[in-house]
C-alpha cells in the first residue's frame, strides 16, 4: 500500500548523488526546505547543478550548501539578496558557475520541464543580453525567444500539510517554486509540518497531487533562516 | 496441443483484466482508457494499491457511486459518475495533462481497433468518409505514459485481426504500445515484433498465428 | 470599486458580437455554464468560433447553439458523445467547420494562449494525421510537433462560489477547462451558484484569482443539462 | 522662466508617487517594483480601488504588517513582510508569470538605471565587470504587462543624466517604456521621442533639457 512517509530529512535525501541536479523551492528564506538542505551537507554529494530564485543567505541552508562546496552551477534569476556573500565570493573567484534566467523564464521552463514540452517562446528577454545565443522567431509581428525545458534528478520543496499519498499544501507565498518544481524532478522529496491521515486534505484544495511527490519526511517545527543569519550561525 | 475450433475460447474479458491487473505493480499510478479496460479497477490484488487517474481532473478515482450519491459533476473521462477516494486531488485540464505528457503516469490500459507489430496504435477512427473524427485524450496518452498496455479482442466482431504488420486505419501513435492484452494470448512488442509470453488456457500457439495478421515468435525460455 | 457582479445572464454576455471566438467551460455537462449559452442563444450573435472539448448534447446548451446556426466552427478533442447529434448531422452537411485537437493539446494552447506563449512543442499526434501540415522539430532524440496558442474573446465559465473580485472555486470535476479559460479570454464571464463577500473565500484555495475575471453572474440553481435531454427539451 | 539653481527643487519621491497613482485607473491591477515605486501604494485617491500583484505569488498585496503580525511566509517580491487583503489570491510562480506574461497586469511601476528616448529601459546591470548579474522578474514585466511605467530620480547621484539617447547599461527591454516620472517631469515616450507633458512646480522646460542626455519635445497643446 501507498506510504511515502519516510524516517527524516537524512533518510529522505541519501540516494542524492555527485552531480546531480537539484531543484530547492523557496523565495528567498519562504518556502526554504532548510532541514533536508542541511541533511544534504551532512551527505555531502558534489558537483551539484542546483535551481533556486536565488542562492541563500548567510551560512546556513542554502548559501551553506554552496559555501561547502558541493555546487558547480547555480541557475537563478537572482543570486544576490540582503545578507548573500557566499556565491558572489565564489563567482568572482570564478569557483561557481552561474545561468542566469529572468524569473518567469526560470519559472516557465519548470513547468514545461514537468509537463513534457520541450521548448516554448516567450517575448521575455528579446532584445536583452540574456537572449544571446538563442533562437529568435517572430509570430503574429513579435519577436520571441526559444527557451529550453528544465528538469531535474532531485527537488527538495517544504509544505505545511501533506498525507502520506504526497498531496501537499502550502503556506502563504512559501509555495512559490515548490509545485511546479514537484512535476520537473524524477525524485521529489517534500518535507512537511503535519503529516494527516488520508481525506485529511479536502481534494479541491490539493495544490500539488501525491503523483509528483515520492517522499514525505515530517519537519513539525522547521529553522528559520532568517533567525539563523541574525544570530551568525554557521551550517554545520 | 492445437485447437482450431471457432467455440467461446480464450479469457473473458474479466479474467483479461484480471490478468492486467495482475502485472501492475503496487503504488502504480494507472489510467483506464473507456470500454473494457476500466473492468481492471474490479480486479486488484490483494495487498495491492493502484491511484486512478481520470484526465477530465481527478487523481484517486474510486468506483461508481450509489443511485443516491450520484453527482453530475463528478465524472470519469468516459462521462459516467464516479466517486472520489480519501487522498483524491481535483485539478484543470492543463494539470491532468503536464501528469500525461509529463511521464507521470505509470501505466495506460486502452483498447484498439489495430496494433502492429512494432507498436502502433490506431484506436480513435476508422478513417471512413461518413464519421465523426473524434480523438480526446488517446494521442496525449499514449505520447506521454511510461508504460502502455492494449486491451482488446484478438480478432474484430467479424473475424479479421487487430494484430495486424501495419495499421491500416489512422494512427493514434508509432510504437508506442509495449503489451497486448487478449482473449487468446498476451503479446509482447519487440524490435523483431510480435512475440507471445503468455498463452490463454486451451489456445494453442498456432491457433492464435491463425488469428494474427503478422508473425508471432514464440517467446524463447 | 471593484464588483464584478452583473444582473443576470443576458447582460453578462450582451457584447458577444459576430465572429466573436468563444471559449466555453465544461466536459460534456460538467462545468457546462448553460444558462449563460441560453442567453448567448437569445442575444443571436453567428459566425462564432467555439472552443469547448465537446460540441454539447440534445438539444439544449452548446448543441442549441449549434443548432441555431450561431457556430461556423468548433475547436475541440471529441465532438462525438451521447446524445450528440446536432454537430455530426451539420458536419456531415458540410455545414459547420471543425478543428480537431487532441485533448491534452488542446488544453496546453489554451494556458499557453493565457500565458503569453504563442507556440510550444509536444510529442502528441506526432505520426499521425492530426500532424499533417505541422511542423515537427527535434529534441533529445523524439520528435516533437509545434502548436499556437489559443486565445479567444470571451470565455463562459460555470463555477461554485465567487466573490465580487471574480474569484472563482469550482465543484468537483465541473473545473475541467475553465481554469485555462479564464486566462485566455480577453473577456471572462463566469455563472455561479453563490456569491460570498470579499475574504469568503481562503487565500489559499481561489482556483481562478479574480484578475481573469471581467463579470461574475449568480445563477443559484442552474439547469442540468442531462435531465434536459432525458427530457427532450429544446431550446428556445 | 527656468531655474539654473542646484538646491532640492521639483518632486519629492511622495509627491512623484502621489502623481503615479492619479494616473492609474481604479480597479487596475498593479504591480510595484521593489524601492521607490513602492510608495505609490500609499497615495491611492479617494474612491479608486487598485489590486496589488507580488511576482512571489499573491495577488491582493496590502501593507506591511504590525510587528505582532510578521509571517516570514508571506512577503512580497522585495522579500519584506506583507499583508494579505481580503479577496486576496495565492499561486504558484509559473501560474504568477502567467499573469505577467499574458497580460493581463494592467500597470507596473518601475525603477530606472537608464531609460532611451524611444522606451528602451535599463533597470538590472551596470554590465561591470565585477557584478554579480541579477534580473529578477523585471524581463518579464516589461515583456508582458500592458502599461510600463518608470519612477526614478531625473538624474543619478552624481548629476548624469539617466534619460538618454541611448542606454549604454544592458537592455531589460526595448521600446517597452511608456510614460517617466521623475522628479522634475513627466515625460511621455513618443515616436518621436521624449515628450515632457508636465512641469514639476518651479521647474522650467530648459532646466529639465539641461538635465536630460536626448532632445526633450514640448507637449503640443
């Protein structure tokens, strides 16, 4: 029978290997899903090809993650926020590669990553440094750019409620990335403050459906990063 | 060991589903084309959970409600009522279908007028002059599940066969069915073509070719 | 301020002009906004496009519209169904055009007609008939089609609640199409069985946010299409 | 006429926000790009109701919070804690952009590094060398909301001028601005190039001309 609860974050991400690539939700510190980052450390895998809106802040989660050294390249739409060091430190030493996406590029290519479509045009970025390289075509007398699918091996995404089928709902503007996110990775793993009992979650109010998530690991009172940076802390 | 009599043989159609359901793996995400395939939701193992998913927007579809529960907008893809299990999920269109196109589906049970021997469907028209094309979500389907599994008669209700070397009707999809589910026998696609795993009970090997419009290899043990 | 609730059914839909093109909500009777098609029936505009998965039943609803020779063409997946005889008799006179699209695709130009995206590709009708004249392009080895995105100039959705910010929740599997609809029509009208103030709705489970929306119109118990037809009502 | 003197003259950043909201109809839906278009949100006039879009996924956006009501949840595209207004929606980032994107945001307020006499905008990199390179969503809203407007300083810090013939900063994008409020005017964006349609009080033509990189053309009345 179907239950995708499993033990903790360290049991969750074990299987996540060097080089792999990895989809993390959150806007900043909401939706962040620090717990299993931080079990993704302890892990240790390399070489890892790593897609948020950005690229953390202070020592812990994220930032974390990169400054341990486990990120060859990030893809973001915004990689300095309040409180970034890490990764510009890095990219201006050049120890950090960096595709740079508009947001809703970024957020477009996901979903279409998710949904078995290839490519897509979007007048976004046309005429911009961003587009160069790519391909333009004009319909209906505007021009558009071609971008790309994204997909990847794992995503780590936080929730507030979930069942043990994997549907999952979220808090406020946490849920950002993390829905699309779910449909784009072949393993995504969501970690979650409450865990209920199936029929827990009215189905017309399901917002990502157990189909897209393949564990669940309760995290009942999850870290704020943002508390973490105040007080310096440092992961691990 | 052959037997060439035209009386009922074979599997009815609830032990072919019985038979399909048999190969599906517990946890599958499965979706049952209209006809004979939704007969498989009557037969899963014990011990076995499988999620339905209908692509008019429900995951976690359940049987056919009571006369006193019935909701009209609460429907399969064949437009019949149906109910919702605990842990279902409503979604619109376009979500049903990023789980098609999108790979996440596991399994996808249809019928077919015509399957060839390297995979091709053909399931939603019969080409003729006078009909009414019609195709719904077939091409999404078999385009975007993992795994397709066909269920169908061995022959038409006339006699000719739907395992046929080329599709003569339009396709629905090019290699895309991997089994093929029958009255006589189950049949799996290769790169060589048709090859039989699995015989029904008093069909014979060559009783089935007899019905077959293409090659069958006898599967090597 | 902002109150999207018109009077009634024939004022919501009174500027639905000639060769308008029309998206309406609904698979089969589910999510069907009857009401609002009567009142598109008695205001008489023609030479309209309609975009809907079916193409109605008996003799009420979308199949009236048809019948009153009000549509030129029909965009959808499966214009036969039971009791469907309006479409395929006029079809088969060469008397009413249609464009078949394969559901999921049909699904995917219309969100990508609300989001801006004029083209996309995806693996589906790939070899088969509903490719021809398209164009195919590959990509990691498959070959995909390209599609358009599909917007139209009015879209008629039925829904469950609303609010006078024309947010929407839906019943059940009544929310098929109407979702996508509503982003791709410059002008979205949707019937609903109640209206609840402003907050009567949670933030967290709007389906539609009201910025789709253009007009809301309250028809507490709307017809059934079904019982209609059981019945062998005509309309008008 | 003019007025050559360097001492604090035209618009204050209120004033300039107070006359960005005059211009919004009411009942748009806006979206407020992050520093000083964020004021516009406090001069609402009397009787107009705007809807508030954060790209982070809400729509509904109302003011910041009281300290005891602080959610580090539900913040807006700047990452500051907002509040959520009655009839507020939340949604996920491609279903965010879809309202961006398709237009169906009726104006965005933004900020400028740079704007050309033909609507360029230049909003995102100085393209130094040593930068870090951000974007954000600002590609995207200026690609797909109907109306752009730019609220920024006529000039920068150190007194260049940031209306231009040309940007020499990267494109965020081409021929996308429609209307410029700065301190000292309101500039329209024509075929023909900067139109000043409105003095700030005490401000002449020549001394905003002096202050501006392209030729400025008088509004004909």
């Amino acid at each position: 029978m179907i239950n995708k609860v499993v033990g903790g974050p360290t049991e969750a991400v074990a299987d996540i290997f060097e080089g792999a690539t990895v989809m993390i939700g959150g806007f900043g510190e909401a939706g962040s899903p620090i717990e299993l980052i931080h079990a993704l450390i302890d892990l240790g895998p390399r070489q890892l090809t790593v897609i948020n809106n950005n690229t953390g802040s202070g020592h812990v989660g994220l930032a974390a993650l990169i400054a341990n050294g486990q990120v060859a390249k990030m893809i973001c739409s915004y990689p300095r926020t309040l409180n970034s060091t890490v990764f510009p430190e890095l990219y201006l030493q050049k120890k950090i590669e960096l595709e740079l996406v508009p947001q809703g590029t970024l957020a477009e290519r996901i979903r279409a990553g998710g949904a078995g479509i290839p490519a897509f045009y979007t007048r976004t970025s046309i005429n911009t440094p961003l587009a160069h390289g790519k391909e333009v075509r004009r319909f209906g007398g505007y021009d558009y750019v071609m971008e790309f699918g994204l997909q990847a091996d794992f995503a780590l995404v936080k929730c507030r409620v979930a069942d043990i089928h994997g549907n999952l709902i979220y808090n406020k503007t946490a849920r950002n990335f993390a829905p699309i996110m779910c449909t784009a990775a072949r393993c995504t793993i969501a970690q979650t403050q409450q865990i209920v009992p199936l029929g827990g979650i009215d189905p017309e109010n399901v917002v990502t459906p157990g189909i897209f998530v393949k564990r669940v690991v309760e995290v009942p009172a999850p870290l704020l990063e943002s508390k973490l940076v105040s007080e310096g802390k440092h992961y691990p | 060991m052959t037997n060439n009599k035209e009386p009922a043989i074979g599997w009815s159609r609830e032990q072919m589903a019985q038979r399909v359901a048999l190969d599906i793996a517990d946890g599958s995400y499965v979706n049952l084309g209209i006809g004979i395939p939704e007969l498989v939701a009557q037969f899963v193992p014990p011990g076995r959970e499988f999620i339905y998913h209908t692509e008019n927007g429900l995951l976690g579809m359940g049987p056919a409600p009571s006369a006193a529960h019935l909701d009209p907008e609460l429907i399969n893809a064949g437009k019949k009522p149906v109910t919702a299990n605990p842990g279902a999920a409503y979604f619109h269109h376009a979500d049903s279908f990023v789980m098609i196109r999108g790979g996440h589906i596991d399994i996808c049970v249809l019928g077919a007028l015509q399957v060839s021997q390297f995979g091709d469907l053909a399931n939603w028209s019969t080409g003729a002059a006078d009909a009414i094309p019609a195709v719904g979500g077939a091409m999404d389907l078999v385009a975007g599940v993992k795994t397709i599994y066909v269920m169908t008669t061995h022959t038409t209700s006339d006699g000719q066969p739907k395992l046929v070397p080329q599709c003569s009707y339009p396709l629905t999809g090019k290699s895309v069915v991997d089994r093929i589910y029958t009255d006589l026998a189950i049949i799996e696609i290769s790169e060589q073509g048709f090859v039989v795993s699995e015989l029904a009970p008093g069909v014979g090997f060559d009783y089935v070719q007899s019905k077959t419009g293409a090659p069958l290899i006898r599967e090597s043990n």
